[in-house]
C-alpha cells in the first residue's frame, strides 16, 4: 500500500462534510443530554473493542467517528448530564467544546516563544490577578489541575523558605513542617512528598464542628513542633474541602502565617471561584491575603477538562522557582523567541496545550456575572436539596451543606453498607450520580451540584430514587 506523503485529508471537500458532522453528532449529545442516562456501565463486548492492536493500515474517518458514537460517547462518565453528582467536576459548556477545536487548528505550544496565544493566556491571568485583588507582579500559570498547582506551590514555598540553593542542593534533613485540615484534599500530602519533604511532613490538624481547620489546634501544634526543633514554613488552608465543601478561616489563617513568617497557601480547587458569586464571596474572605492560590476553571467555572491554574503573590519568586536557562530556550529581544519571560519559567512544563482559550471563551461569551449567576444557583439547589432530605423521615442530613455539596443517607440497620448499595443501583440504572462519602464516621450519599444545567426535578428524582431504592431493601 502506498504511504500517503502528507497527514492531511487527500480530499478536503468530503472531510469538511465529515467534520460538520461530527460536530452536529457533539451539539446534539449536549442538546439532548437529558434524553440519556446519566451513566451507563459498558457491556464485556464494548471493552473488548478496545483490546484490539494498532491500527497500522488507515481507517476511513467516518468509521473511526462511528466507533466514537457506538463504543466511547454511550459510555461516557456522565458530567455533562444535570444529574452527575457524584463528584467535583463541571459541566462543560458548547462554547468550550468550539474553543477546544479552535485550539486544536492552532496546535499552539504556550511553552514560550512570542505568540498571540501566549497574549490571551497572559489576559487570563491579568483577569485572575483582579478577581483575588493581586498585585501586578503576581503571576499566574494555566495546569492541569489544582493537584498540579498545588504541588507547584509547594515548591514555590520552599523556594521561599530555604533559597534558590535547595534546587541544586536538595532539602536534605531540615525538620520542614506544614499543616491544612484532616478535610484537606490528599493532593496536598503527595505534594509534600513529590517536593521530597516526605508526606509525614504535613502535619493534618483537627477540624471543628462546622469541619473548618481548628486554629486553635494549629496553633498548639505548631509551638509543639518549634519545642522539638521542628521549622513551620507552609499552611494550606481549604476554600471548599472535597467533602462537605468546608471552607477554612482564610482571615485567621492570614494572620497567622504574616504573624509567624510563614507560606500562606489556599487549595481553592473548586470554591476559590466563589469569588464570582456576590452569595460565596464573603465566605472566602481573606483570600486575598494568601502568597498563592490553587483552583480549576473545570469545576465551578464549566470549563471543559482540562483547566487548572496558579496564582503566586510574589511573581519574582515563582519565576525563581523553575526558571532554568538553556541555549535551545535562548530569548531575544525580537522575532519568536521574544517576549520573555515565558510560561515555561513559571513551571516544568516545556510543552503546553493552549488551555486558555476555552477559558478565555467561556468568560468573554458568558461573562463573568453569568458564571457567578450558576455558582450562585448551585449553592441555592444546595438548600433546596437539603430541605428535601429534612423534609423526609426516611432520610438523614449527615452534614449541613455549606456550598453546594449535601451529605445524607437513607436511614436503615446496617446504613453503611444500604447507602453505598443504594448509589450504585442509583448510577447504574441512570437514575443520577451521586458518590459515597464518610462524614463523623457514617456512610454518606454525597451530592456534589457542580453542573449548570442541573434544575430542582434532577434533585426530586435522585430524592425519589432514594427513597424508593431504600424501601425495596436495595
């Protein structure tokens, strides 16, 4: 078989029409989404479809797209359906889903070099600088996600504390402690480990009733680690904690970190955009006030994945933190290899994707108001949802909701182990798509509203699904 010399459609026409459809194919899932299950498991014969070997000769692109429909889109995890709730994750947005393929044309690395799709990532984190009041020399960084920008802010703390030297040099034995709340999200304590300070350097402080990091706890626990020779340089506090969406005294935690010289971080994974919504905002007041901040446009901003970002006060010390000179990534003062400094001095990443356009598009076509309006609106069906649990006897409101997650169990003998067979009877049947959490050690279905086409019937029928699952004795 002759060897095409090019990767490009031999007969453009006929792709163009193809394209267009594939296109129509994805409008139409959105559009219809509601018509779908939420999740539907995948039969043995659509996993053994993916057990095949590569494809060497081609395949024609309307085939590969009709595989895509039978064997991959039916199988979906769910997000964009109103009624995933299971976990943190967004909902997407059609205007995103263009961004991507516009992005894709442009194939554009945002590693450096002197491009316009650098510019609209450099806007984006102008944006980001005004919404969480930063000073200008702040910089900001486009990742995968907050897990991602975590451990990046990690580094950027010891940086801080112990010198540009430590990138040569190694932490070696220093005693380094940091601390966030036993409701902090595991990321944080691989971040400890993969910046080689080793996990059990994260000290995990108790929380209060209202699941917020106690600082009181904190602040004992800090003097007992100075008694023992032991150096605080790191706090991290919570805005949204995964399970119940607890967020921490940002202000207080401020305070202390300025009082005491330490790091001030925030995992703001999903609640830092709360800053957009007129009802969270206050919630996360001394925000502000933090030397970084972690948090995904894929969660409450509807962004499609992936779209993670950091933000660090202190833009000077990021860019000490990765930087790393090499004759192949010399700078100049004109053609591409101007515009320095680049993304790249700010991460470890030479070859990024241009993630800032879908976030770029999502906020100038709905506008920033728009996306506060459906952050706003996910804590209402929060409320809504919590009236419908207090409002049946057969259920049991395990933790108040505080954002927009509610966690709560059908109230039988042997809870635990009913609740859990309850929300997968729920996802299987497509029903909805809650997730199980522990809260106070009890078993909890858990309803994460991240998704902006979620309406109050979505929530009457995981209600209803509850309740008549738990009556069967599931």
């Amino acid at each position: 078989m002759t060897v095409s010399k090019t990767l490009d459609p031999t007969d453009w026409p006929a792709f163009r029409l193809q394209a267009h459809k594939m296109l129509d194919d994805m409008l139409d899932y959105v559009v219809n989404i509601r018509e779908r299950p939420v999740w539907t498991p995948m039969p043995p014969a659509v996993r053994q479809h993916f057990r095949t070997d590569i494809a060497r000769e081609p395949v024609p692109l309307e085939q590969v797209h009709r595989e895509f429909m039978d064997y991959v889109l039916p199988y979906a995890g769910g997000n964009v359906h109103p009624g995933f709730m299971g976990w943190v994750q967004g909902g997407g947005t059609a205007t995103g889903m263009l961004a991507e393929m516009l992005a894709g044309g442009l194939n554009a690395n945002l590693g450096g070099r002197d491009h316009a799709p650098i510019e609209v990532e450099r806007q984006m984190v102008s944006w980001v600088r005004k919404l969480f009041d930063f000073p200008d020399s702040a910089s900001g960084l486009f990742v995968t996600g907050t897990s991602m920008a975590n451990l990046l802010a990690v580094l950027v703390a010891r940086t801080q504390c112990l010198g540009k030297a430590v990138r040569t040099d190694g932490i070696g034995q220093n005693g380094m402690r940091a601390y966030a709340s036993a409701a902090a999200h595991g990321c944080i304590a691989q971040a400890m480990d993969l910046a080689g300070f080793g996990s059990d350097a994260l000290r995990l402080v108790p929380v209060d009733v209202s699941f917020r990091m106690s600082m009181g706890a904190l602040r004992v626990m800090m003097a007992q680690d100075r008694a023992a020779g032991l150096r605080p340089f790191l706090v991290v506090g919570s805005a949204g904690t995964v399970d119940v969406g607890a967020v921490d005294d940002l202000r207080g935690i401020a305070d202390l970190c300025q009082e005491q010289d330490l790091w001030f971080h925030v995992d703001g994974a999903y609640g830092a955009l709360g800053m957009l919504s007129p009802m969270v905002a206050p919630r996360l007041e001394g925000i502000s006030a933090a030397d970084s901040i972690a948090f995904d446009f894929h969660k409450w901003g509807q962004v499609p994945y992936d779209a993670g970002f950091l933000l660090v006060k202190d833009g000077s010390q990021h860019h000490e933190t990765f930087a790393s000179p090499a004759a192949y990534l010399r700078r100049e003062t004109r053609g591409l290899a101007a515009g320095s400094p680049w993304p790249c001095d700010f991460g470890p990443d030479l070859s990024r994707g241009f993630r800032a356009l879908k976030t770029w598009f999502t906020v100038k076509v709905h506008g920033a108001d728009a996306i506060g309006a459906a952050i706003t609106r996910s804590c209402e069906l929060a409320r809504y949802l919590e009236m419908r649990v207090r409002a049946a006897p057969a259920l049991e409101l395990v933790a108040p909701a505080q954002l927009n997650i509610v966690c709560f169990r059908y109230r039988a003998a042997a809870a635990d182990s009913v609740n859990a067979r309850i929300v997968v009877a729920l996802q299987e049947t497509g029903i909805a798509a809650p997730s199980v959490t522990t809260v106070n050690g009890k078993l909890a279905i858990r309803a994460a509203l991240f998704n902006h086409r979620t309406r109050e019937s979505d929530l009457d029928a995981l209600i209803d699904g509850v309740l008549r699952l738990g009556a069967e004795g599931t």
